[in-house]
C-alpha cells in the first residue's frame, strides 16, 4: 500500500484499478478503451491496452487518462486483434511510473501472457524477497509482477494450472484478467474481495470490474464471477474451475459507500438504490430537526436522497460541484492552497442562508476537506450545520487494494464523534452504525463472528492475513526496490 496525496481528493479513499478483458471481437482494442472510460472512477494514474491477434501480441500503456491516451484511431489501429485486456490504474503498491503501469506482460515457454490486477497482495514484499534470493530480475515495483514471476517457476504444464499454482502462494485481495494464446482467463480471491462480472455481447465474452463496463459497450450482464473461482474463455466456450479451498465470501462494502459507480450492479444489487437506502436508515439513526438536506457532491448525493425522503426534509443543492477542475492543478502558494476547496465545491447561498442545514458525505477520512466545507456552508450563512455520513467512522487502514492513509491520519482513528464534530466544526455529527450499514445494503444484521463483507476500515477485522504489514518495516520494504527512476 503507498500512501498518496491529490490536490482536492486527498480526503477520500482511492480505489485500487478497474480491469477489463474481452474474447473474440473484431475490434477488441476499441472495447477495451470504451471499457476502461467506465471505469475511469478506479484510477486516474495511469491506463493501458494488450491485445492480441492470434499470432502476435500489442501494447500501448502510458500515464495518465484513457481519454488521453486512447482517443486516436492510430493507437488503437496497432492494438490489433480479436482478444485484449485493459487496466486503469490507481498505484496502491509502486510507485507511479511507466514501468508499473498494467497490463503487466512476460514471455513464457508456453508463450505470451498479460495480466490485469485489481487489488493489493498482502505477502507481496515477503514473496518477492525470496523471489529475488532465487535469483528472479523485477522490473517493476508493483505486487503484481509477483504473480508473473510464480508462473514462471510452476512446474504445472497447462496455463490455468500454472496460474492456479501461482495463486496459491499468494494472500491478499484479487481480481484478475488474464490473456495468453487463444485464452482469456478471469479470477477472484477466494474470499471475493474485489468484483468482477462476466459480460456477453453476441458470441463475444467480456469480464470487467463493474457493469457499468458491459452497458457502454451494449453488452448484457451474465454474472458475477464467483469467489474463487478461475473462468477460461476460448474458443470452444466457457469452462468454470473452483480449485480454492471454499472460504466465507467476504466483499469489500466499501464498493456499495463510494468506490462503485452508481449505474453499475454489484454483487445482485444496484449501487445507487443501496446508498439511498443507507442514506435512510441513517435518517432512521441519527435525524435531527432541521430545514434542508445538502449532499456534498457528487458521492453524497445518492445519500442525501435517501435521508431526505426518509426524514420529510427537503433537498437541495446546496453545494455546487465544479466538473472541470484538473487533478494536477499548480498550487503555488499556501494561500491558494486553502483556496483550493473553492475550485471545486461552491456554496450555493440561495439554498443555505438562514437555514438549518444538513451536510451528507460518504465518509470522513483525514477530515481536511469536510472542515472546509462546513466553512463554506456557514459562510453561505447557513444558521445551523449538521453533518451525518453514510458509512461508519474509517478508523483502519486497508491492505487489500486502497489507497488509504497511514492509520494515525485517519480521524475517527484518533478521536471519538464529539472531538471530530468539533474538529470539523459541526453542530453536530453521526455516522450509520455498521449494522445499520449491513441492514441497508443486504437486510441482515452483521455477524460479527463471521461477518459477511469485508468491513475492515470500520472494524479493524481483517479476513486475510497482513504478512507484509506484521513482518516488514516500511523502511525495510523501500530498501527492496532500486532507485531507478522512469524519465
């Protein structure tokens, strides 16, 4: 996990990449680029293209957006072939460099391979050390190189064996889209921390991150590629292997708060029907009399709706959203700087003045961003403001595929409801209860001996082991990677 900072973005969490992958179509490469623009929202670092043409292999990656690097007929004209896999990157392990970018390719004894990674391997550093002592050459620093490198060393002969052999190394959070000859291949941990759907558009198979994927490319939804199991795509159809030792579905629920697009369907359940039913039961929770409910745009809208509806208050916008601010904006003065909210969020005082107002966010992470908006909202005149989140306080770090800050940055992690009200400078604050979040998004309540998603950065209950975390120093784990620098 790497901690990283974006002007204006650096109090949310960052979700870790979006993957694509695509068997037998005409023009692969081109569905592949209007697949990664779905999803565009799981990283912004950086994106890339493999595809292939049943003799050869093409890749064009490169940092940035894939608006930016796959708007010409040019690059995808060379990107030839009836197969292709695509990655969207949001660094969680690595640094951001060109090396790093994804799809990661090698050549075997068995031919090509490239491979799409979402998600975080939580032994990475432990396995790449050994990997090393054996002599293995890294030419990258993300986890994912990993996996490669235990491909090579399977004795297993056939490609799934090889990489199912891989796997069972590995520990940590995966969702994988796998292209060699004549072979698309899809995987997820056996705990399905992170998503992956399989598609359909005629005779042509897709896997994706998220739905929203399939619908811009007119593709219809099969399923939902189950914990554990390794889907094979090739020409004479589909096979299922579930080779893993079955283990208790644990899903990030996260996705449901904030990292899945609201269009998209995710495990069985539409993403934005579910944040407005957790933005009612927060009104159930925590309702406070009041004039007018604001989101904070955009993820807090979905919300907002739902406690609007739920509590009979009206909603507003009271906070209007700038759609065109860069992500590289040049601050070159503190004072811009603490302007910078304002380039992005304006308080829309026809809506506020005089009145009581309710704020509703996602989550509060560092809280830098969330102090700065109550400002805004007061200095819009509002009377009152009163500000309820539609998840639990963060108060862990995740090791399985986000980018989140270092544990003593994490507000709630230092600092219970009344402190971080007044931090923020609240008249009050409440967050939904993890089982009222549990409630909302599947009608049960959490088992806390078992529970059924992966709810770490609210619970500090990890399912899968943090071997890396427990064993290595972050010093220790900088010394394992050269000072090569991509210019």
């Amino acid at each position: 996990m790497s901690i990283t900072t974006h002007p204006f973005d650096d109090d949310k969490l960052h979700e870790e990449c979006g993957v694509f992958g695509i068997f037998g179509h005409p023009d692969a490469a081109a569905h592949t680029a209007l697949g990664l623009h779905a999803l565009q929202h799981r990283g912004q670092e950086a994106a890339g293209i493999v595809s292939f043409d049943g003799t050869h292999f093409y890749t064009h990656r490169a940092l940035g957006l894939v608006g930016d690097n796959f708007n010409s007929a040019e690059v995808i004209g060379k990107l030839k072939g009836h197969m292709a896999v695509g990655h969207n990157r949001y660094s969680t392990t690595g640094d951001t460099l060109l090396r790093n970018v994804q799809p990661l390719f090698g050549d075997f004894s068995f031919g090509g391979l490239a491979i799409a990674h979402n998600g975080n391997l939580t032994n990475a550093m432990t396995l790449r050390k050994q990997l090393i002592d054996i002599g293995c050459l890294f030419q990258s620093t993300s986890d994912t190189e990993v996996i490669i490198h235990l491909i090579a060393l399977s004795k297993q002969h056939s490609v799934e064996d090889r990489l199912f052999d891989a796997l069972s190394r590995v520990e940590g959070a995966y969702s994988l889209v796998v292209m060699s000859d004549g072979m698309l291949i899809g995987v997820r941990d056996p705990y399905g921390v992170r998503p992956l759907v399989l598609g359909k558009l005629g005779d042509t198979m897709l896997l994706a991150s998220e739905t929203c994927a399939l619908d811009i490319v007119g593709a219809e939804y099969v399923r939902d590629v189950e914990p554990g199991e390794i889907i094979i795509i090739t020409k004479e159809g589909i096979r299922s292997l579930k080779p893993f030792i079955k283990l208790p579905k644990r899903f990030c629920i996260f996705e449901y708060v904030y990292f899945s697009r609201p269009d998209s369907m995710s495990e069985g359940r539409n993403v934005y029907e579910t944040r407005q039913r957790i933005g009612a039961q927060l009104a159930r929770e925590a309702g406070i009399a009041a004039d007018v409910v604001v989101p904070v745009p955009d993820s807090g809208i979905p919300g907002a709706l739902g406690y609007a509806k739920e509590s009979g208050i009206p909603f507003e916008l009271g906070i209007i959203r700038n759609h065109y601010v860069g992500r590289t904006f040049i601050e070159p003065s503190a004072h811009v700087r603490n302007l910078g909210v304002k380039l992005k969020h304006n308080g829309n005082r026809a809506m506020i003045q005089g009145k009581r107002v309710i704020l509703v966010d996602d989550s509060i992470v560092r809280g830098t961003t969330s102090k700065k908006i109550v400002q805004m909202v007061r200095d819009a005149g509002a009377k009152e403001v009163h500000m309820r989140i539609a998840s639990p306080p963060t108060t862990h770090s995740c090791f399985y595929g986000v980018d989140t800050p270092t544990r003593d940055q994490l507000l709630a992690a230092k600092n219970d409801v009344s402190a971080m009200a007044k931090l923020i400078g609240v008249d009050s604050l409440a967050f939904i209860s993890i089982n009222g979040m549990y409630q909302a998004v599947a009608g049960i309540d959490r088992n806390n001996a078992s529970p059924q998603f992966c709810d770490a950065c609210f619970s500090g209950d990890y399912p899968i082991a943090l071997t890396d975390a427990d064993q290595i120093s972050n010093e220790h784990q900088k010394d394992l990677f050269s000072d090569i620098v991509d210019v």
